[in-house]
C-alpha cells in the first residue's frame, strides 16, 4: 500500500473522534495540503500505466495541438531538473470531446509522430527523435524504445538504446508516450531548473510551441492551496475562541 493511502486512513480515523466542525475544516485542509506533497514528492511509474496514466498522476500540464482541426494531440513539455533532465509527453489522437465531435476516431491519425520533437535553448535549435517504429505497436500492448538528439553545434547525432520513451496503444490503436530527455544529451552545461526552453514539432501543431523557464509547479498547486485556505481556517477559529473567552471574563 502506498503512502498515501496509509495517510488517508489515519487521517479518516482522527476525522472520526472530532465534533467540532471548524476543527474538521482545519484538519481536512492540512491534510490535503500534506497528501498533495506526498503525491509529489512520492510520484511513482507503474509498469501498468499508460503513458497518460503517469502524465496525469504527477499533475502535468498538457496543450491541445493540431494541424487540420480535425484530430487534437495533447502535447506535455516540462523540466524536472531533480533527475536532470525533459520531460515530453505525446497523446496523438486521445478520448476528449473535442476528437469525438470532429469524428477524429475515424478519419484521424493514432500513429506517434517519431521526429521532429525540436528544443530550442538560447541559439541552438536539438532535433529529438524516438526510435520506434509506430506501425510496429500492437493495440493494448506498452513498451519501451531509446531515443536520439541531434546537434547542431557538433553537427552529430547522439542516440541511446536506453528505455527512455515509454510508448503505449490502446484498443483502438491510438497511441500515446512519454519521453525523458537526459540533459547530457544535449552536450551543454548551461541546463538547469531556470533554463529557458522551447519545444515545438510542425507535423503536430505547425507553429505552435511549449515554452517553460523553470520546473514544473503542477503537483504543489494543490499543496498551496490547502495551505492557505487552512491558514485562514486556522486564525479565524482561534480568534474567535479568544473572543468568546474574553467575553466570558
């Protein structure tokens, strides 16, 4: 059992013993912001889940992208600079209202696009391709492929058999992948958590591009949050039981 989970039933068992109802408000608030940081720095891969299992778990942003209007991608790009690399994440053709109206499933393509993932950071511009074939992917089935950078600077192409994209089908053949891009294959070291990047892939969004200029802050958002609004829980119930003693004095 996971650590959260452990949490949250300790957390109904002391809910339980309490009747007052602002305490309850306050214990209620601390303890989401506690499992919000517990999801985050806890965040774990489950050889299970699907790409946008994993995506979604840790609260990634995601994009809608496209070229025709006619099937939408939901594209992630994020630096996690505690592991010192990217994060990219490609749903091509995903379940959403926006592809089920526009008949995507039919007519759309569910194929990875497997190049032309371009990072651009300061003057140079790094092509990251995934080293899959996607007609090979079988529906239902997940697997794990290396990737390859090319570099402008050295004018070299640096590829690594490494499991670094993680690619997965559904059912219906729409496919799906995470891809982590280790910042040594960038050959720079200027790379950090406030480097400024932009990713962009013209076969998926044509001139659409992801900028990000430090870490992701999606997984503490909820943990603010919940700090905040407990905080005010908090003063405001202590104030008033400060009143009602002294006004009983």
């Amino acid at each position: 059992m996971e650590i959260r989970y452990i949490f949250i039933e300790l957390f109904k068992l002391r809910l339980n013993k309490m009747k007052n109802i602002r305490k309850k408000i306050i214990v209620f608030l601390l303890a989401l912001e506690c499992l919000a940081f517990c999801i985050s720095f806890n965040s774990k891969v489950y050889a299970s889940w699907s790409p946008a299992s994993e995506w979604k778990e840790n609260g990634y942003p995601t994009e809608d992208w496209t070229t025709d209007q006619f099937t939408y991608h939901q594209i992630g790009f994020i630096n996690d600079p505690k592991n010192n690399q990217l994060l990219l994440y490609v749903d091509i053709c995903p379940d959403s209202k926006t592809n089920r109206n526009s008949h995507g499933y039919e007519g759309g393509y569910r194929q990875l696009q497997p190049s032309a993932y371009n990072i651009n950071v300061g003057n140079a511009t790094y092509s990251v391709n995934l080293d899959v074939n996607p007609w090979n992917i079988q529906n239902g089935k997940s697997g794990y492929a290396g990737i390859g950078v090319w570099d402008p600077q050295t004018n070299q192409y640096k590829a690594t058999k490494d499991n670094l994209c993680h690619y997965y089908a559904d059912s219906d053949g729409r496919q799906s992948a995470i891809i982590k891009i280790p910042y040594n294959m960038f050959n720079r070291d200027d790379l950090n958590g406030s480097t400024k990047m932009t990713m962009q892939n013209p076969n998926l969004g044509g001139n659409t591009k992801i900028t990000i200029s430090g870490a992701s802050t999606g997984p503490y958002i909820p943990a603010i949050i919940a700090f905040v609004l407990a905080s005010i829980a908090a003063i405001s119930y202590y104030h008033k039981r400060k009143l009602v003693r002294h006004e009983h004095q």
